[in-house]
C-alpha cells in the first residue's frame, strides 16, 4: 500500500536529490543539502526534529507550509522550542483500531453517497494516506486449554461479528489506500511494531520518481508511542484528528521541547525491562515531561535491545510525554530482518538515514537539547509500583523494609493496634496496561 501521488515541494533551500539502494533510484529532500544552503545548524538538532524539518522541507507549498516556517522551525536553536512556534505536520500514515477506525469508515462511506448525490463521482472519496485499521481487544477467550482454543475464539468472534467485519472488508476493497488487519492479529500497536512499520516510507511523486521519507504516524491508540522504538515518530490522538490527517489535513502543532534522555552502560543480570522502564518513568515524571518529545542517545543504547526501547517508548503516555523516540541504528537494522521486513526495505532505510544524518554511530555527537537527563544503565535494579502508580517505584531490595515502616507510619495511630488496609478496587487492577 502506498499514498497517492505526492506533490513537488516548491524546495526553497534546493535540497531534491536522488539516492541509490537495492538497484531502485528514489528521491528525496537532503537535511545536509538543506543545512548548506540556508539552514544552518540543522545538524545539531535533535533527531525527532530533523524528522519534523524533513516533513516540512517535503510539505513546502507556500500555503500551509512556508520557506519561513522552514527557517523558524531551524532556529528552534534559539530558543529550544519554548518559542511556541506553530507549524502542520504531515504524517505518512494513519493507524486506527476498531472503536475508531468503524465509525471512519461510515463516514468515508456517507461522504460517498454525498458525491453521489451531488452528482459527482463516489469513488473520489479516498483516504489520501495510507490507513491500517487494526481489529484489536476484540477475541473474547470461550475455549481454552486445548490446541484448537485459539482457532475456535476466532470464529465466534466472526460469528458474533460478521456484519461488522463484513462491513470493514467492504470498505477494504471499496477504498484506495485502506487496509484492515483482520482480528485474532494481534494487538494494534504490536501489530504496527512488526509488520506496518517500515522506518522509511516510499510513494509515488508527481514526477513520476518515487519518493523515500521518514515514516510517521498518527494513531488512534494512546500506546501508539510503542514504535517510537523503532525510529518511527509517532504518538496517538483522538478520532477527529486522525480522520482531518487521513483525508490529507496537516495536524497543527506546536514546535516541541525535547528532552534529552542519555543512557550509558549495561543493564546487570536479572535486571528487565519493566525495572528499567519503571525507573525511566519515575525519572522523568519528576522533571515534567508533558507536551515534549524525550529523545533518547548516549552509548547505552549500543546495549539495548529493540525489544527494551519499544517497551519504554510504549509507556510515553505513563510518563506524560507526547513520545520517547530512538534514533536508527544498527540494531534497527538489525530488528527489521529479525522481523521478516524485504531486503529492499532495509537497504533502503540504511541508506537513507545515513544519507540523512538520522543514523546514529556509537561515536555520533550528541544532538543540543532543551534539558537533558542521564541514567548508567548498570545502576537500575529489580522494583516494585503499584498498578496505578508507575511513578512509586520502590527498590527490590527497599520493600520489605519500606513495608514495615508503613505499617507503622500509615496504618497504627500512636498506642493503637495496626489498622488492616482497605482492599484495593478491583478496578485499580483492570487499568489498560498497553
């Protein structure tokens, strides 16, 4: 699936070239070229923002993209995004699940009988890039415990359903530029980390070139943040505005704080994930990150897994900011052929970033930031939080200590017998966990 025909950019800073990779010749809008011809300083900016500069420099119209917003959004230098500068940002695509994406549908679909009724052609009515709709959350588990569990769920699911589904894979065929996973897939936001996501997205150009651009996104899931982790920038919004981007609209906003997050070392033995996720996250909520983009660079991340960056990208919402991006690397690479991803595709992304400036080195320089936080990865250690409060981190080793003194602190008054603590609500433990 590809977009429609992109328009030319007007290119003020003269900056289309042409790039080779797999044996297809793509064009796209250089960051260096760019940088020598008028923007100076491109170079040091953090990489999601050299991603927003790329989209600005591709979306160049005059109209609701200017060669000013161009040099404004450059000098974010300046003032590190606490000017408030406005600019439209274009995503590549648009990831919908089920609650969202049905109600899109209908209204592609009554838009049509509008055209119709107005005399004109139905079938002009199309999403202008490309959406995924996921069915996800969806399989209700009747059979279980048997090798035939999964298959059997899955087909009830299509009985109790199948006037919805029949109705989304009508508008898969009806419409250019609209795909649907089908459900018992996978959850949406995993499904768009493994398959939907290819890092560099191609499409058509008026010219007749094909055109190679940084994939972006918006979703309609709040976690859509997880495939920040695969160097693709993207956060969740609601359902107005992922319906104003598929039908091609800008999504305004305003140029970003970012907050740089460096990481050294290695994570110890027995140390996972969500020690260091819950770490991260009580970190950052204590700086305020909310509104921002984290970035996150330093020599650490030569020793982490694409597995552990999706896990702290997926929890942006938790810590407030608007994403956790990771910049391309080797184990971007890396994760794009463990899953299955073409040999082309990967090529391509190599030779883009680096191209581009967006492929960090073990030795690359680091990016100028608005603030910036560090953490030595060997220090994280095995925690506690409660269901609720991902921010209450409490240190393995501080439990039982931190337990007995809130026995004392928070549940016996001075010569009274220790109160028994209410139970928790169950709905305390039913939270989406992403």
């Amino acid at each position: 699936m590809s977009a429609v025909t992109a328009p030319l950019s007007l290119d003020s800073f003269k900056c289309r070239r042409t790039i080779a990779a797999a044996g297809q010749t793509y064009t796209y809008y250089s960051l260096p070229d760019a940088e020598k011809n008028g923007l100076s300083g491109l170079s040091q900016l953090p990489f999601s923002m050299k991603v927003l500069i790329e989209n600005l420099l591709r979306s160049e119209d005059g109209r609701t993209v200017s060669k000013q917003d161009i040099i404004d959004a450059v000098k974010w230098l300046d003032d590190k995004g606490k000017a408030g500068k406005e600019i439209g940002f274009r995503p590549a695509r648009v990831l919908m699940q089920d609650f969202t994406g049905v109600p899109a549908v209908v209204d592609l679909a009554a838009m049509r009988d509008g055209m119709l009724e107005l005399g004109g052609d139905p079938k002009k009515i199309n999403p202008l890039v490309p959406v995924d709709l996921v069915i996800d959350h969806s399989v209700i588990v009747d059979e279980f415990g048997s090798p035939k569990a999964m298959q059997q769920n899955v087909e009830l699911e299509y009985e109790r359903n199948g006037e919805r589904y029949k109705f989304l894979k009508w508008g898969q065929g009806a419409f250019q530029n609209f795909r649907v996973v089908p459900p018992g897939t996978g959850i949406c936001h995993q499904v768009n980390l493994e398959y939907l996501a290819q890092v560099v997205w191609t499409a058509p150009a008026a010219d007749g070139s094909i055109l190679a651009y940084p994939d972006t996104l918006v979703g309609t899931d709040s976690h859509t943040t997880m495939v920040n982790g695969l160097a693709v920038l993207g956060w969740g919004v609601g359902g107005i505005e992922a319906e104003a981007a598929m039908l091609g609209q800008p999504q305004s906003m305003l140029l970003p704080e970012v907050v740089g997050f460096k990481l050294t070392g290695k994570l110890k033995e027995g140390v996972t994930a969500t020690d260091l996720v819950l770490t991260v996250t009580q970190m950052l909520r204590k700086l305020g990150v909310v509104n921002k983009f984290v970035e996150f660079y330093g020599p650490g991340l030569d020793n982490m897994t694409l597995a552990d960056r999706a896990t702290i990208a997926n929890m942006a919402p938790e810590y407030g900011a608007t994403c956790g991006f990771f910049p391309v690397d080797r184990e971007t690479l890396n994760y794009l052929e463990l899953s299955g991803r073409s040999k082309e595709r990967i090529a391509l992304v190599e030779a883009f970033t680096q191209a581009q400036g967006l492929f960090r080195e073990s030795g690359s320089p680091d990016p100028v930031f608005t603030a910036t936080l560090s953490l030595d990865l060997a220090d994280v250690e095995p925690s506690l939080a409660g269901p609720k409060r991902p921010e209450g981190r409490v240190a393995l080793s501080a439990a039982k200590p931190g337990f007995l003194a809130a026995l004392e602190t928070e549940y016996k008054k001075p010569g009274e017998a220790a109160k028994r603590p209410a139970m928790p609500s169950p709905r305390a433990y039913g939270r989406h966990r992403g």
